[in-house]
C-alpha cells in the first residue's frame, strides 16, 4: 500500500505544498519505519525525527479537519449568498460574480505544481541539513562536557586559592600584631634614649662639679703649702734656718693607759 502510494505520489489539486510535502515525508517515514525499533540501540537523533514526523502527520490531519470545516461553511455561506443574489439587483449580482472570478484567478496564479524529483530533491537537502545539525549538537555536547569539567576544575582551584587567602589573612594579623609590638618596644627604646641622654647630661654636669671641686682642693693646698711655720722667725733679727728646732713628730699618737706588776715589773 505504501509502495503504490509512493510511486503514485502526484499532487492534488487545490494543495498546498505544506500538505503535499508533509503527505511525502510520512509516506517516507512510514516506509522505513514498517519494522519493529528496538529502542535500546535506536540513535537518539533517528527517534527524535520519527517523534517530530508523528507530530506533524498530527498537525496535518487537524489541518486538514479545519479546513474541511472551512469548506462546509463555505458551501453554507456561497448557498446563502446565491440566495440573496436572487433578491438583489443584477449589477450588484455582476459586481460580486466579477470579484468572485478574481479571486479564484488569484488562486489559480498562487498555486504551484513540483515534481516528484524536486520534491525528493528537496527532501534529501533537508535530511542532509538534519544530520548536519545531528553533528554539531554531538559536537555541541562533547565541549559541553568538557566545559562543565573545567568548571569543575575551576571550582576546586578556587576553593584551594580561598583557602589560601584565608592562610595569608591569618598571617597577615599575625604580623600586624608583631608590627605593633616592635613599635611598642621602639617607642621605650625612644624613651631610654631620652632618658640616657639626661642622663649623660647630669654625668657631665657632675664632672665639672667634680673638677672645680678638685681644682679648689689643690689650690688649698698650695695655699697652705705657701704659709710660713710657726718657728720661723726670719726678719725679726734672727737668722734664718739657724737655732731652729725641728720637730719630726708633729702629730704623737695618744699612749694608752699601762698596768705594771709592781712586784714582778711586768706589764
């Protein structure tokens, strides 16, 4: 049956090529798909083409229900129209014949007859554009996949360099605190350094008083040293340096007391 329907297949008249060409690709599907489908080895690319051909074999049968109920109002509406052409005037009658006639010749020009070898032509161009677009969504697929990996790998670098901002934050306080207290311990170093230099100040201060202190000792004593003796009576008709007694001890320690025995005369 669909063998005659193919080598058959011729247009109809008053059809659209939509129609025509949708009535071509379910005889041809139909044909390839007599045999039973195993689905666990069908490409999902051949499944995919036989659901989007039921869906438009679907489309088609509804398509043609409308019309046919287009038709049937068509028919009601042309007989009510006679009717009322028959009451009417004969120009207005020739008026609406005239556009009538029109239209169909507008019809007529707007259709168009294919042959079946451009119309298997056009079939095969659009079934070598489906296995094309087939391939680039594989292609499509692969640098999806390849890309989520990356973005895997991108999530897990990520997560190591957060980890090592953490590191280096933790670091970071770490060395603030040591800055803070190298600048506690630099600013006493700063006071010692203050301190120690008035100290050094005063140390000199009392070196001076030191030396002037000394200075007046040894001026004492080369005043004193300058000072005549007692026993010298030079310049009052004496002779100098003669008759004088010189005392070798000026200075005689104090005898302490002494017992003697006086029966034996010890000490």
């Amino acid at each position: 049956m669909l063998v005659h329907e193919y080598e058959l297949f011729v247009m109809h008249d008053n059809e659209c090529i939509s129609d025509m060409f949708s009535r071509f690709t379910t005889i041809i599907n139909s044909l390839k798909n007599l045999e039973a489908k195993d689905l666990s080895t069908l490409p999902l690319e051949q499944l995919l083409g036989s659901l989007m051909t039921h869906e438009t074999t679907m489309k088609n049968h509804e398509n043609v229900e409308v019309k046919k109920k287009k038709s049937i109002a068509f028919k009601a509406s042309k007989e009510d129209s006679e009717t009322t052409w028959s009451d009417s005037d004969p120009s207005s009658s020739e008026e609406i014949a005239h556009i009538a006639y029109m239209a169909i010749e507008d019809e007529e020009e707007n259709e168009v007859n294919f042959t079946f070898n451009e119309l298997h032509n056009a079939y095969e161009k659009l079934y070598d554009e489906y296995e094309t677009v087939c391939l680039k969504n594989k292609t499509l697929k692969k640098n999806v996949i390849s890309i989520s990996n990356e973005l895997e790998n991108l999530k897990g670098e990520n997560s190591k360099f957060l980890n090592e901002i953490e590191s280096l934050k933790d670091k970071n306080s770490f060395y603030m605190n040591e800055i803070d207290i190298l600048n506690v311990s630099s600013k006493l170093s700063n006071d010692f350094m203050e301190e120690n230099e008035k100290l050094k100040i005063e140390i000199d201060a009392l070196k001076k008083s030191f030396s002037t202190f000394s200075n007046s000792s040894t001026k004492l004593d080369n005043l004193l040293g300058l000072q005549r003796c007692v026993f010298d009576k030079a310049g009052l008709g004496f002779e100098e340096m003669k008759n004088v007694n010189h005392f070798k001890n000026l200075f005689v320690k104090k005898n302490e007391p002494r017992i003697c025995c006086n029966y034996c005369g010890r000490l």
